[in-house]
C-alpha cells in the first residue's frame, strides 16, 4: 500500500533540491537567485538566453497555477523587467535559470511507500502525467535493467524512440538519470527524503534535464521491526503436539471446534486443552495455563477475547509457537491491545502466528483447520492474511485435485511474516511452489527481499486482496495521488519475479500447472500451439491467449506439408489455432500424430489442447470419443518434453461425473484441467514467467 508521507513535511526551496539533485548526478539547468528584481540583471549576466524567472516564497508549490514563472526571456535585461513584475506576488526571491529547448516531458519521482519503502516513479506527460495515467514504478534501489524496463514499459514510448520526423531521446541519459534518483545510493534512499518529484525532466536527443525539483523533507522515522532469531517453522507444520486455549465446558464454542478438528485428525493424546478450573473439556485433559502444558507441545491455538490474549500468551512455556485466532486488534483500531500482544509474545519467547487468522495446515504433520479429512500430502504451499480464502483454496483445490504441503494462515502478521515463511519454503524440500493471498503484509521491504532472494528456487504466484483501493494518499500530494496500489504490486512482481493473478480461481489454476509441469522448463518464449475441434473456438481462445500475452505462432510450411503428406488437411485447417476433428467419427489419436508432426519441425513450449463438451451431447453420441480424446492429450503430454494444458469446455452438458473423468485422466500425465480459454490462458502466462 502506498502509505501517506509524515504529518509534519517541509517543503524545500527549488533552488536548494536543484543543487541536492545535481550532487547525485542529475543534469540541471544553469541558474542563479536573486533576493530582489533590482539584482536579476546582474546575477544572470553570465547566463545564456533564452533565460526563465521563478518567483518564489515559503510553502509555494504549484507555481504556474499561481502565474510565477515567466518563459522566453530574451536577455538579463527581459528577466529583471519579468521579475519586476512578477513583484506583485511579494515573493521572497527569484529563481533566474537557462531556457532548455524543448523535447518530451517526463516526470520522474519517488517516495517513501509506509509498506515498500522507497519507491520511484516514470511517468509520461510532464504535469499532464496523471491525466495521461501512464506512468510507470519500480521499487528503489533499481538496476540499469529496471531502468531500462521502466521506459520500456510506458504505453507513449514510441514519443521516446522517435518517428514521424522526430528523432529518438538520449535513452542512455534517461537511464543514467533514472539510476541517479532510484539505484544503489540514489537520493531515493536518501533517509530525509520523503517524497521527490523532478517534473518535468525535459528528454531531447541531446540529453535530459530536470527544469523543476521539488522535495517534501521529513523528519525519518525509525525502523520499528525488532530482530528475532531465525526460527526453524517445522513443528509448527509437524507438532508433536497441540493445546487449545478458550475451549468451553459450557457453550462449544471455535475452541471446542478445534479439539474436535484436533482428535479427528489423530492427536489424541497428544492434545491437551487450557482451562482456568476444568480438569477436562470435552474429554481432553485440560491444565489452567500455558506455563503447564507437556513439553511436547510445540504448537497452541488461542481462542479468547481479545483483551484476554496478551495474558494467555505471557504465560507460556514449553511452546514454540502460538496462533491466536481472535480478531479485534489492529483489524478494528485496537492497535495498543495488538503491541501489548506482541510485547507478551517477545517475553514469553514464542513465535506468534495472526491475531486474527485461522491456523495451519498439513497434511503431512497432522496440522488442520478444516473438519474434514486431511488432503493428500503435496508440493504446493500457500501463505494467507485471509483463513476465509485459506478454507477455500485447500477445499476447492483438493476438489481439483491440488495437494498441498504446507499452508499458513497469517492473519494481521504482527509478528511471524509471509517473509520469513517464505524463506523457509524455499529451503523446505516438501514444497515445490507457493501460492500467496495478501492484502497487507506490514513488512513490504522485506517481503519484496525475501521474494527476491527466493525467486530461483521457488516459484511463486500471488494475489492481491485491495489493489483497487485508493485514497489513503489522495489527498496527501500530488505524487502520492498519481501512485496507485496496483501499480507498486506490479512492479514488485516485475522485480522480484513473481507471477500476479486477479482472481482465487486463476491463483488454483497457475498453482495447477506449476505443479503438474514441475520439471518442465523452458526457454523463455510466449508461444503456444492451441489444437482442438471447432474453427470458431479456435478463434475464441486466439483472443484469450492475445489477452494474456501468449503469442499462437504459426505452424511453419514444413510442417504443414508433412501433415498434408500424411493425409491430414481434408476438414481441418493446418494453421494455429489448429482445427482438428474430434467426435466418434475420427481418429482418436489424430491430436497425438498432428503435434508430434509439428514438433518434429518446429517444438512450442506449450500446448493447449480444447474439447467441447456440449458438442457431445448435442448428436446424441456418448463420452467415449472424449475421454479417448483426452488419453490421446495425455499420450502426448507423456511421450514429449513441452507442456500441455487440456480445456474440457461446458463441461455441464456432459454427464456430471465428465469433468472428473477427463481430469483423472489428464492428470495421470501431469496435465491440468480447466474450463475456459482464460483460465488456461491465465496459468500458462504465469507458467511461462515461472518456469524457465
Ligand atoms: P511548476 O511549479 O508550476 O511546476 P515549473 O518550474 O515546472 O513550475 O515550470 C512550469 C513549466 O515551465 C514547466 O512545466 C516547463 O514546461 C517550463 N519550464 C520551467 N523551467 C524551465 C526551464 N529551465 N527550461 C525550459 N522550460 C522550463
Ligand atoms: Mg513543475
């Protein structure tokens, strides 16, 4: 999120930040001040014409808006009689500087993000850049690749490269600028600097130079994350055993649910539950605090009021970790109640999962927060702020066919962070990829470096909750309003190598095909060949893979001579989206001979086989030429290297079991399922990101 800047920022005179700017590097023009409009002649009798005079004054920002600044002056002479008139605003001083000739308008700024940190921005358009919304952020410190990947990615760049009788910008300059304000010891990391805005940077093929500076100073606030030791998360996914706090011996309550949970999933034993006077609850031996439960218990699960947390937690001992599922803390303005948690936490010497989030699950330690029968043990894991969507992704999933390795829920993460879980993924030889739903986490500095340190290792895909959301910084200034959430999420995947999703089934989907295709790695190409029955459909997921990035090479010559050889191009067409036929009538294994001919010329990554299902019924022929259809896909996904996606279509015409039919099948070759073009198009975008 991008945080509002300190209450108390000082605006710092243009001059002053021109000659800060230009100490980093950053090309300026040549200007000088005079206190009074009677020194402007002499002062700016060693400057080059055309000359541009500034009025200014304490706490002046917008200074066109308020008619201060005068272009075109021919001579010294012109400027002093502009600021002579230029007098009736009463400023404090003039800013006399050396005209640049034209060129494109930039904007170039940065600030200091509450949850990332320092961030900068490129933006096209000078003062027009938040009307034209094309801009353009990258967390600092950047790398010349993220500078040059920033300009790339302005939708006007062809203005920067030239045409139309126009010659390109100095791009060499651009970049260099851009490392000046946001790479290693830019003045985006600088600790006084709050926010920074150089707008506009004039671009020209002769180089690029800041004509205006403004810089909101504040006074820096301190870290205020304390260290704590690195922490091995295994027994919080294997503990030996659990104790629940707040079940009651007189009303069930989530507590009571939890044992439950607890002893369905064969602790036994090894549960105890925590009750100020009970001897038992629900047939569970009970002890009146957290100081008293056995050793081997590695894991408690908290379920009181709020108020009463802090206590609770205080008291353990034995312990390693302690999820409290209560909310009522920062989530709803309790901010003192969640410090006093946390403080008791550090006391206590316990690792702290939430407040306010659902628990862990794992199949293979036992760990659950779902009455239901633990899934299958598997390579996926998932870190949450949400247990609500936690819930959803192992329920649904596992309906899919997902398994999972490990899942945390994290709540408001005021303490344990998506962070350092992640770093323990990345070393956790149980977990292949991860899949994230965030809407907050507190430390984005170090969420952005643990996703950067991890991203050869372990791929990962997220969704954001709230990247809509705008207005924290509205109102707070100018820059702040052209920065959105959305745009700083982007850029930290563009940085640090991650894929974003925008919807929970598209998280379930690219999660799918990371782990079927685990192993399957190519050389980055945005090709796919999408095979199938019906021309129109064809056309259809064109558009979908168009939508999503994915480029439908064309079947080379060669290859379509081959087919023809082999007899095939009577009905079909040989180009991509390649239309093949299906149905009781054909060749079940045509789609197997038809790619494996093509890959013989030409290889694609990735392979997206369609079927409809309706098509099926509708002529009133069975399923069995579906589901040989789908073996073919799946003999072909066993017999080659690249990677096949299958898209069973309107899967609610067939029978109700179809769906699970055709997935059973594909799956026994590692191919995943989905229902539409998009869903397909969405998981082998973030496949192709991932996996190469
Ligand atoms: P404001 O406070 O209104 O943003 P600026 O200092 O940016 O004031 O000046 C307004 C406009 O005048 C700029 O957007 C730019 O187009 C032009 N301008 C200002 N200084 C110069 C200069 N030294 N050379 C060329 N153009 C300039
Ligand atoms: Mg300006």
């Amino acid at each position: 999120m991008i945080g509002p800047p300190s209450a108390v920022a000082e605006v710092v005179a243009e001059h002053a930040v021109k000659a800060w700017v230009a100490g980093f590097g950053v090309p300026v023009p040549r200007g000088v001040v005079a206190a009074s409009a009677d020194e402007v002649e002499a002062a700016a009798a060693g400057l080059r014409p055309p000359l541009v005079v500034k009025a200014f004054w304490p706490g002046l920002v917008h200074k066109s808006d308020v008619g201060a600044v005068r272009l075109g002056c021919t001579s010294a002479t012109a400027a002093a009689d502009a600021a002579t008139e230029l007098g009736r605003l009463s400023p404090t001083g003039y800013l006399v500087e050396e005209q640049a000739p034209p060129g494109v308008e930039l904007v170039v700024g940065a600030i200091s993000d509450a949850t990332f940190g320092p961030t900068i921005l490129l933006g096209l358009g000078g003062i027009w850049a938040e009307a034209l919304d094309d801009t353009v952020l990258r967390l600092a410190p950047i790398t010349r690749q993220d500078a040059e990947e920033m300009i790339d990615g302005l939708r006007g760049r062809p203005l920067l490269d030239g045409g139309r009788g126009r010659p390109a910008i100095d791009r060499d300059a651009l970049v260099r600028l851009l490392l000046a304000v946001g790479g290693p010891g830019g003045l985006a990391l600088a600790p006084e600097m709050a926010e920074f805005e150089l707008n506009p940077v004039i671009a020209s093929p002769d180089g690029v130079i800041a004509v205006d500076a403004r810089l909101l100073r504040a006074p820096a606030v301190p870290a205020q994350r304390t260290a704590v030791a690195r922490t091995d998360f295994g027994p919080l996914f294997a503990p030996r055993g659990v104790a629940v706090v707040g079940a009651s011996v007189k009303a069930p309550n989530f507590g009571n649910m939890f044992l439950e949970f607890y002893r369905a999933a064969g602790f036994g034993s090894r549960l105890v539950a925590v009750h100020p006077t009970a001897t038992s609850v629900d047939g569970v031996p009970a002890v009146p605090s957290l100081a008293d439960v056995p050793a081997s218990v590695d894991y408690a699960l908290v379920a009181v009021p709020a108020a009463r947390c802090a206590d609770v937690v205080g008291a353990a001992r034995g312990p390693a970790f302690v999820q409290v599922m209560s909310g009522g803390f920062s989530e709803d303005g309790e901010t003192a109640l969640e410090a006093d948690l946390l403080a008791a936490a550090r006391r206590a010497r316990v690792r702290l999962l939430g407040p306010n989030c659902m628990g862990v699950y794992s199949p293979r330690g036992g760990q659950t927060f779902l009455g239901t029968d633990p899934g299958r043990p598997g390579r996926i894991a998932v870190l949450t702020q949400s247990g609500g969507v936690a819930g959803e992704i192992i329920t649904v999933g596992e309906r899919r066919g997902l398994t999972f390795s490990k899942v945390a829920t994290l709540g408001n993460s005021l303490d344990v962070t998506v962070a350092e879980l992640l770093a323990y993924l990345a070393g956790d030889p149980e977990t292949a990829s991860v899949g994230l739903y965030l809407e907050n986490p507190r430390d984005g500095r170090g969420l952005f470096e643990a996703l950067r340190a991890v991203r050869d290792v372990l791929p990962v895909v997220a969704l954001i909750g709230g990247r809509s959301r705008q207005g924290a910084r509205a109102a707070a200034s100018h820059t702040g309003a052209m920065v959105s959430d959305d745009r700083i999420w982007r850029a930290l995947a563009a940085q640090a190598g991650i894929a974003l999703v925008s919807t929970q089934d598209d998280l379930l989907g690219a999660l799918d095909f990371l782990d079927q295709h685990h192993g399957r790695r190519s050389a980055p190409s945005a090709d796919v060949l999408v095979v199938g029955p019906s021309g129109g459909a064809g056309v259809l997921a064109a558009d979908c893979f168009d939508r999503a990035g994915l480029r439908l090479a064309p079947v080379p010559t060669e290859a379509q001579a081959v087919l023809r050889a082999a007899g095939l191009g009577a009905g079909t067409t040989l180009t991509n989206p390649l239309e093949i036929t299906v149905g009781p009538r054909a060749r079940p294994d045509l789609v197997y001979d038809v790619v494996c001919q093509i890959d013989e010329v030409q290889p694609y990554p990735d392979v997206v086989a369609h079927v409809n299902a309706q098509s099926f019924v509708s002529f009133g022929t069975s399923m069995k030429p579906l589901l040989a259809y789908v073996a073919a896909v799946a003999d072909l996904q066993r017999a080659r290297p690249f990677r096949v996606s299958l898209v069973l279509r309107n899967a609610e015409c067939g029978p109700a079991r179809i769906e699970d039919e055709a997935r059973a099948i594909a799956r026994t070759a590692g191919v995943p399922l989905y229902r539409t073009f998009d869903a397909a198009a969405s998981a082998i975008a973030a496949g192709k990101r991932l996996l190469t």
